[in-house]
C-alpha cells in the first residue's frame, strides 16, 4: 500500500480484469481540519481521481491539523498525497528533498478575524487580546507566528494565544472567549461565511504590515478581500500563499501523470467543492517554485496540457 514502495519497484498495476493498470492503488491524501477547505478539496480529488482512474478503492482522505502536519506525513509515507502552502512546502525543501509538487491549485489568503463591533482594528493593535491562531502544526500557526513577529508581538507578554482549529475559532469567537482568530484559506472560506451570517465581523488590514513580510518571505503575494466578502463593508488588504499539491519523487511517475491529467478533467467537481478551484488552471498550476515539478507532472503539462 506505499506507493512510494510500488512506484519504485514499477508495481503499480491492476489485474487485467480491472481494465486500468491503476485499479488496485491504494490513495491518502492529507487535508486538513474538517472544517476548512484543504478538507473540501481532498473529499472532491478523491472522488475525481477514482472515477477518472478507475481506482477499485476511493481515496482516503485524511484530516490533519494542516501543511506542517500534512508535509511530515507525506515524508515518512504515511501519506502519498499532501496539500500545502507553499511557504511551508519552500521550507521544508530547502537543501535536500525528496518532496515534489504534482500542481499548484489556488491562493489562500490570510484572515484575521474580529467582531464587528470591536475596537481593534490592525495587527499591532492586537496586543493585550485573546488570539486563536490555529493548532501547532498548521499551516495558519505557520504564518500567523509571522505576522505576529512582524509587529514585535510575542507570547506570553504581548498577546494571549490559543491554539484552536478553525471550529474552535469560530466558536470561541461567537461566545467571546476569544478577541480575534487567524485563518488561512480559501475565500471565501465557508465555515467563516457562516459566521458572518449571524454574528458580523471584520477582517484587519494587513496594509501596515505587508511590505515588511513580503521583505522577509518573498513567497507571500498582495492581495485583496473584497468588500461584500463575509458581509464586510470595504474591501481590506491581505497577503496570500499559493497552495499546491504535493507527492514524493518516488512516486511511479506514470501514476503522477494520470493524477495531474484527472484533476484539470472534472474541475467542475472541485469548484462544487470549494469555490476558490474555479482559478485551478493548468497555465498556473505549473507555478510551484522553489518545489520542482514530480516527472510525472511535469511531463503531462509539457505534452497534454
């Protein structure tokens, strides 16, 4: 069942009988917290890849507190599929790594989320406040411990952090056990728009602090909410990572070349899924660096794409 195993030894195949030489792959895609959109995403791939491969077996789809978490999986194979932001991705393949990416999928954007009514209105002015900043180990800690950085805010002195997933959050947030919470995902993120349906809130601009981490982590890109977005009334400026999806070198590249094709195949699927796939685009999707390409995935962007 590690295919990473199989792949090497060119031993991913099906009986004849199975009519796809993919039929027996036993498929674990890494997620995240079912609340969130990773999770979203991984559901659809999963139901994608098995009719478009003919998998006998749907992929497994495995929540996780998200890209740390997800990366570590992927590297000690308790995962053949991961999702991740890419600043995690970056780091992890700095020097030596065996990690690949099979396609570059959407942009999450950061959202630090507060009341409506609350008098906090930027970064720095989170200081003395109740801040959720997702699980150790997730992709929104990741980036939230560098913003918090970035306006000389440090725990215990500065800011008092929890570390709740993405429910937590929003639970703590609509009982007012928490002043603010930190998200990175997708926008629109569907568990945050239902908050916003009942209790209002606001997103801080990150316009004070954006030049500052961008100096410092090149892979983060501008962006833009747009007012409307969870009922805000003016659009907020925000940072944004790009998130991809991950396999290792190891993996039977004709396999990677078959799931790189199946997700640009039903891409309706995902965007029922999470609105953001709509932007899942084989023109950007090869734009994983400084991850390189899995030889699989680079080979059907080169010829079939």
């Amino acid at each position: 069942q590690v295919l990473r195993a199989l792949g090497a030894a060119g031993l991913i195949m099906a009986a004849p009988a199975c009519g796809s030489r993919f039929a027996d792959v036993h498929l674990r895609i890494a997620t995240g917290g079912t609340a969130g959109e990773y999770f979203r995403l991984g559901r659809a791939l999963a139901q994608v890849w098995q009719e478009q491969l003919g998998l006998t077996t749907e992929p497994a789809v495995l929540p996780t507190n998200g890209s740390p978490a997800n990366v570590t999986l992927l590297a000690t194979g308790a995962a053949d599929v991961a999702v991740s932001q890419l600043d995690v991705a970056a780091d992890r393949t700095a020097g030596s790594s065996s990690l690949r990416a099979l396609a570059a999928v959407y942009n999450d954007a950061l959202q630090i989320v507060v009341p409506a009514g609350s008098p906090i209105r930027t970064v720095a002015g989170l200081r003395g406040a109740r801040v959720s900043i997702g699980p150790e180990n997730s992709g929104v800690a990741y980036v939230a411990q560098r913003v918090l950085a970035a306006v000389g805010l440090a725990e215990p002195d500065d800011v008092r952090l929890s570390r709740l997933d993405l429910a937590g959050s929003v639970a703590a947030l609509r009982a007012g056990d928490v002043d603010a919470f930190f998200w990175v995902g997708a926008l629109p993120t569907t568990t945050v728009t239902d908050l916003a349906a009942t209790v209002p809130v606001r997103l801080l601009d990150l316009e004070p602090v954006l030049d500052t981490l961008r100096i410092r982590y090149p892979v983060y890109a501008p962006g833009t909410v747009l007012a409307g977005t969870y009922r805000i009334a003016d659009p907020v400026a925000t940072l944004l990572v790009r998130n991809v999806l991950l396999v290792d070198a190891g993996l039977d590249a004709d396999l990677v070349h078959a799931l790189t094709g199946a997700l640009f195949a039903d891409q309706q699927r995902l965007a029922d899924a999470t609105a953001a796939a709509r932007t899942v685009d084989p023109r950007s999707a090869i734009l994983t660096q400084p991850v390189p390409l899995h030889d699989g995935a680079l080979r059907w962007f080169s010829e079939d794409a």
